[in-house]
C-alpha cells in the first residue's frame, strides 16, 4: 500500500471512531482488511472512502461504517462461528474472517463467489467456507454434515418483512442475527437475539440501503453487469 492509501485508511479508521465505532477489534479488523482489493479496478481511489461502491450484478460493497455497525453490534467473539448471507466480493466475510472462528458465507450468484474465494485465497485468508446456494434456507446439509446453529448470523440483503424462519432455526440460543428488513427505501437494520426456542427479542440499528434478500440461485444469464 502506498503513502497516500495508507494515509487514506487512517482517515476512514479515524472517521469510524467520530461516526460511533468503539469496538477496537472491528476497528482492527477493516484496518487489517485491505479494501482496495474488493472494489473494481475503475474505483480503487475510492476504496477507503466511507462509501458504498458498486461491485456488478446490481450488487454493492458496503460503505465501512455499516460494515463496522454490523460486525460491531453482533459483539463477536474470537470462538464463534458465524453464517454470513451474500458474500458479495468478500469484504464483510474477510472482516469477519478477523473476529470469528470460522465464516460460512453464501452468495446466490456464482460469478460473485467465485471471484471473492479467488480473492480471498489470494490474501491467505482460511478460515472461510464458501458455496453458491439460497441463503433463504440457511446453510445446506453437505454429505450429511451441517455446522448449524451458529452463533452470529450476517445477512447482507434486505428481507421484505421478517427474516426467513430458516435462518432464525440455525440460531443458536442466545445467539444474534443482524438483517436490514424493509422494503427499498424504508430499511431498517435489525438485531435479532434468540431468547429461548421460540422468543426473540430485536432491536434497531440504524436506517440503511440495501439490495433485497432473493430466493434461489441466480441466472446470471438474466442479470445486468
């Protein structure tokens, strides 16, 4: 990273600090992460300005203070492990990569998840599992094996109305999801904490913008890049 990159990711760090973020391992964790490695060569000067940035697929990165809010407001710790819905190019998960145990991510389009494992082996980050699948039904049962419940759950899309019941059935009792819910243009992001079996408690976060939550896998034949 050059000089002025780094002076550049000292600003966004120091910026995050004014905006609310306390958490000094989230804080860490995106100082760890190198940014520019997840946006499109077209938008690397933008990389560490707290914005959003389009990735292709009609899909974003996320601006780092939400990044920062999600991760810090889940309150992470170094043993969990945590199923993150829509990997994108990668940048939450390699954040989270930093706080968590281990990191399953699903992403519904296979062109994003292909590009985000390349990247994130390419940065030796390994203790991520990646698959293309419907992020609705939760993490899949893979040769009769499944890592549910899990302790955090990330969901980087919006859910219309609630989030699916399959992702608070692989939450763990006392275990936390994080979801923007909302339609576009009144979306609210949510704290979901599992009480018992059957209660939950929420709160909100802050207000946001986010792509919907889709079911299925994607026909990336049918998607705008």
């Amino acid at each position: 990273m050059n000089t002025q990159a780094a002076n550049k990711r000292i600003r966004l760090i120091m910026d995050l600090r004014t905006k609310g973020i306390v958490d000094t391992d989230v804080l860490s964790a995106i100082e760890r992460t190198p940014r520019e490695e997840f946006v499109p060569a077209h938008s690397r000067d933008q990389a560490w300005e707290d914005m959003a940035l389009p990735i292709g697929l009609g899909q974003t990165i996320s601006q780092p203070l939400v990044v920062a809010k999600m991760s810090e407001a889940l309150e992470i710790m170094d043993r969990d492990m945590v199923l993150e819905i829509g990997t994108g190019c990668g940048y939450q998960c390699a954040v989270l990569s930093h706080l968590a145990r281990r990191v399953y991510t699903i992403e519904r389009h296979k062109h994003l998840s292909i590009d985000a494992q390349k990247r994130l082996e390419r940065l030796k980050i390994r203790n991520i599992t990646a698959i293309v699948a419907d992020g609705m039904k939760g993490w899949p049962t893979i040769n009769g094996s499944n890592p549910a419940p899990f302790d955090k759950i990330i969901v980087t899309a919006a859910a219309r109305a609630k989030p699916p019941q399959a992702l608070f059935d692989q939450l763990k009792i006392g275990g936390k999801m994080i979801i923007p819910v909302g339609i576009s243009g009144d979306q609210m992001l949510k704290l979901y904490k599992r009480e018992s079996e059957e209660a939950y408690s929420v709160r909100d976060i802050l207000p946001v913008r986010f792509v919907p939550l889709l079911p299925d896998i994607s026909d990336e034949k049918n998607d705008m890049i």
